[in-house]
C-alpha cells in the first residue's frame, strides 16, 4: 500500500460520466458529484432515475462484472427535503425482478419497497415510481429487497436535507463502506450462498481464516491482554458495548462474518487506488457514513483525527468525541472532522475480525500530491463510542408500560445454513402483531457466537437500557450472547420487515413480519 500516484484524488470520474442516461435527464452538480437529476419534463415528475442493470466496474487495478444502478459505484447519491415530496422512477435493466427498499426512512408502507410484502416486484424490463415524503431529516441507505442482490453493486446513500439545518460545518462527503466479491474470481452473491446452503459455515471458512489463523484465534480464546478498544473513558470495555465487540471479532474470540472478501470499497475505490477526500484546514468537515456491506462489520477511523459523532443512523445526538465508530451492516453514523494538521492521512474501514480493511485519502488542499500517508495507521488504544454514549436530541419520551415480546436469535441446527428469529426461519415464520400505537419492547437475545445488526423498517427503536433516552436507530449490532431491549411506538401502519441485515443470514431465514393495523 505505498503505490504514492494512486492516492491522487479521483472524486468525480465514473459518476460523471455514467450518471446520464434516460431522455430527460439533466446534470446537476450535488456535493460533489454529477448526479441525473430529472429536469421536471417527465410526465411522473420523477425526481431522479435509477436503472439497475449490468455493469462493468473498475475496482483498482481489477474489473468485475456486476449490477449496478446507472452504471456507477455507488449509485448516485440521491438527496431529498424532510418533508417535501419525493419521486424517483426505477427502469428495471437486469435480467431479473428487482424493488428498492428506502432503509431507516418513515415512509408509508407501500413504498417501502419488499416484494411479496409491500409491493409487486419491479420485472425485469418494467418501471415502478417510487413516491413518498420522508418525515425526518438525516443520512439514510437504499438497496433492493430482492434475492442477494445488495451483495452485488446495487446501493446507494439517500441524503435527506433537513427543513433547518442545525449543525456547522463547512464540508461534508458520504463514504459507503461495502465488501465486495462479485465478479471477481468467478464469484457471485447466490453462488456464495448456494454454498453456504449446501456446506453450511465451516471453521475457517467462517471468517477466512487458513490454520495459522485457527491456531492465533485458539491463543486468543486463552489471552485478553491484546485488547486494544477502549471505551470512551478509556477503560477496559464492559461486555455488550462495541469496543468489547470490536476487541472479541478482532481476537478471534467471536465469529467476524461467513463470507471472506477478495475486496473492501470506500465509495467504490479498494484501498490500491483510494477515493480522495479534500479538505483546507481550519475547516470542519462532515463525514455522511454509510455501511452498505453484507457480512462486515468495519471500524472506522482517520488517522490523527479525532471525530465528533452528531448523528447515529440519520437522527442527531449530543456530540460525543472519540477516536472510531463501529458500524453493522445497514448502520449509518455522521460525524465531524476538524482538519487542523495539514498533510495527507489514511481514512480506514477496518474489516473486524477479518484482517482486511477498505481505505480513502484524507488531503490538505495545499499538500502535494506525491505526499502519501504514512503505512502505520493502525490505531493503539482506540477509543470507540458505543450505543450507550449517545444520547438522542429529538426530546422524545421514554417508553412506559410497553408490551414486551421475546425475539430470540439463533441457528438451527438440523439445517446446514439456517437462522431463525424467535425459532422460527422466513418465509416459514409467523407474523409478529401489533395494534397501531401500541408501544412494543422487543426483547432480542443473541444465542449465537456472531453479532446480528437487527433493523426494523419504518419505524425508530431505541434502548430501552439507562434512562431511556439513548439515540432513535433503526438498525442495532446485538453481540454474541448478549441480549438487547428496544423499544418501539408501532405508529406507522402497514407490514414491515423485522431482520438481521447480514444479508446471508436475512436469505436463511432470519426475518419476521412486524405487522401493524390500520
Ligand atoms: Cu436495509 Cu430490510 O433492509
Ligand atoms: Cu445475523
């Protein structure tokens, strides 16, 4: 990783190029990048496109064969208003039926985007209008609910610009971390799961490991000495909060993921050929973090930059600093940079527990391009913020009296590849019932020796631990044997997906129905 030209900054390249396409569509400049913006001549009133279809995309010095939305990694981003309509018009090029899912927004249930729960699937060939107001502010994520069809390029960051923005800053960039085997080495998301039905996990396979990795991880499960995550204060983590997960998956001690990763992405760039972050300094910096991954759990950090995190999964929190933020699969976190020591320095997305990482540039203007990051960047001592740091700034209340259901995670033994959720398996499970306005306190306990990021569509939850007023998240890492509450208002009628979002333990089964009358 010392290939100095590489790390010139390439931020506008694939997008601009490729983000045209359907008659009607014209640029428009949006953080950055050209983004196809339809100009108002389209009889849907579509705010933008999006054309799922094949794609070749460039990863480095590599070329994969994938799907991907108008030709780009990631998708376009697409920025909204809270509270004003919002339309776009999906042209369904890929050779099978596809829907797009708005992750973390409140919208109403028909947009929600689940084939066979919300919606019709999209066919191949055909289009579909999605249409809807999001209610709240913040960083969201969109991906189809189709088949593994997220493990391919099909992701995207949905921006939504509040009616009033409260924070300062003077820059912002979203970075979408993904792990990427698609089209590399013969691989594909469904052969990757056909084999994961038929072998079920295996050790070694688990998390990548060769025998030298089995016998580090045995000498782990002896030692504790080489924790290296602290907590906010600095100390030793208590079980249950993200340092401790980030210390258990790094150590071997607990299961990182099922699938081994050729690549790691940051906005579609493997750390040989890095997407490039420009700030000037004095500034403050607004970094907009997306995981869109399947099977990883990734921390992330800038070297010598501290970060202040302002919002978990798109809704604002008291500030807090710290030196990283963990994120599962679906999570998305905002946070601030103050760019005060010029020079060039690595952004990382560390692959917990899989000994590989996702990297960007973070570049001084003024610092010359041959100027590369120093190679050690590897944290000592890192400071993670966990769930129970945050405190939410909405004013919302605490729960009180909530009905409270036992959602158990587990593996089924008898099958190869099954998880279940309340020992049961989707599409053969049961639907979990609630009146419209009841207040629910699901009760998730992992019995597996692997987190689980569990989301719920439409609707925020919130720990139930503490005061009761920790962040509104809509997606939560549960740790190997540990047990989470989380509660709910069910105000937002409708059939809504309950699931882990690896998105290899949601196609074997680890999703329920949350449905809520009218
Ligand atoms: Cu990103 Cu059902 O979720
Ligand atoms: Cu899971």
């Amino acid at each position: 990783m010392s290939s100095g030209d590489e790390h010139g900054l390439r931020r506008f390249t694939r997008r601009e190029v490729l983000l045209t396409g359907a008659s009607g569509v014209g640029m428009i400049a949006v953080g950055g990048y050209g983004i196809s913006r339809v100009l108002g001549d389209s009889h849907d009133g579509a705010d933008y496109v999006l054309r799922p279809a094949p794609a070749t995309v460039e990863l480095g010095a590599r070329t994969a064969q994938t799907w991907s939305y108008n030709g780009g990694l990631p998708a376009p981003e697409l920025r909204a208003k809270q509270g004003e309509r919002f339309r776009v018009r999906v042209e369904n090029g890929l050779p099978e039926e596809t829907s797009i899912h708005w992750h973390g927004v409140r919208l109403a249930n028909p947009m929600d985007g689940v084939p066979g729960t919300t919606q019709q699937p999209i066919l191949s060939g055909r289009k579909f209008l999605y249409d809807f107001v999001p209610p709240d502010a913040g960083t969201f994520f969109f991906h189809p609910h189709v088949g593994t069809q997220l493990d391919r390029g099909l992701y995207g960051a949905l921006i939504v610009e509040p009616r009033n923005e409260t924070l300062s800053y003077d820059r912002e960039a979203t970075l979408v971390l993904d792990d990427w085997l698609d089209g590399l080495d013969g691989r594909s998301p469904d052969k990757q799961l056909a084999e994961l039905e038929k072998k079920g996990m295996q050790m070694g396979a688990m998390s990548g490991m060769d025998m030298s990795g089995m016998a580090r991880m045995g000498k782990a499960h002896k030692s504790s000495g080489d924790m290296v995550h602290l907590d906010l204060d600095r100390m030793k983590p208590a079980a249950g909060t993200l340092p401790k997960l980030a210390n258990l998956l790094e150590s071997g001690a607990a299961d990182a993921g099922d699938v081994k990763y050729p690549l790691h992405l940051i906005n579609g760039h493997p750390p040989g050929d890095p997407f490039g972050i420009e700030v000037s300094s004095g500034e403050r910096l607004r970094l907009r973090l997306v995981n869109a991954a399947s099977d990883t759990i990734y921390c992330f950090y800038v070297q010598d930059h501290p970060l202040t995190v302002v919002a978990s999964d798109g809704q604002e929190v008291d500030p807090r600093l710290t030196d990283a933020v963990v994120l599962g699969m679906g999570e998305r976190a905002d946070v601030m940079l103050d760019a005060a020591k010029p020079g060039a320095y690595r952004v990382i997305a560390s692959a917990l527990g899989k000994n590989a990482r996702a990297e960007a540039v973070l570049r001084y203007s003024q610092t010359p391009r041959s100027s590369v990051p120093a190679a050690t960047a590897m944290m000592q001592k890192t400071r993670i913020v966990s769930y129970s740091d945050l405190r939410d700034q909405s004013g919302a209340e605490p729960l009180r009296k909530p009905r409270e259901i036992r959602v158990d995670l587990d593996m089924d033994m008898r099958a190869p590849y099954r998880w279940t959720m309340g020992g049961q398996a989707f599409p053969k499970a049961d639907p979990i019932r609630a009146e419209r306005g009841e207040r629910l306190r699901f009760v998730v306990r992992n019995l597996t020796m692997m987190p689980h990021p569990m989301h719920v569509h439409g609707h925020f939850f919130r720990l139930a631990s503490g005061d009761g007023t920790g962040a509104r998240k809509d997606t939560i890492l549960v740790a190997p044997k540990q047990s989470v509450k989380l509660d709910l208002v069910a105000d937002n009628p409708g059939r809504w997906m309950f699931h882990c979002h690896n998105l290899y333990h949601q196609m074997a089964g680890m999703m329920r129905v949350l449905e809520i009358g009218a």
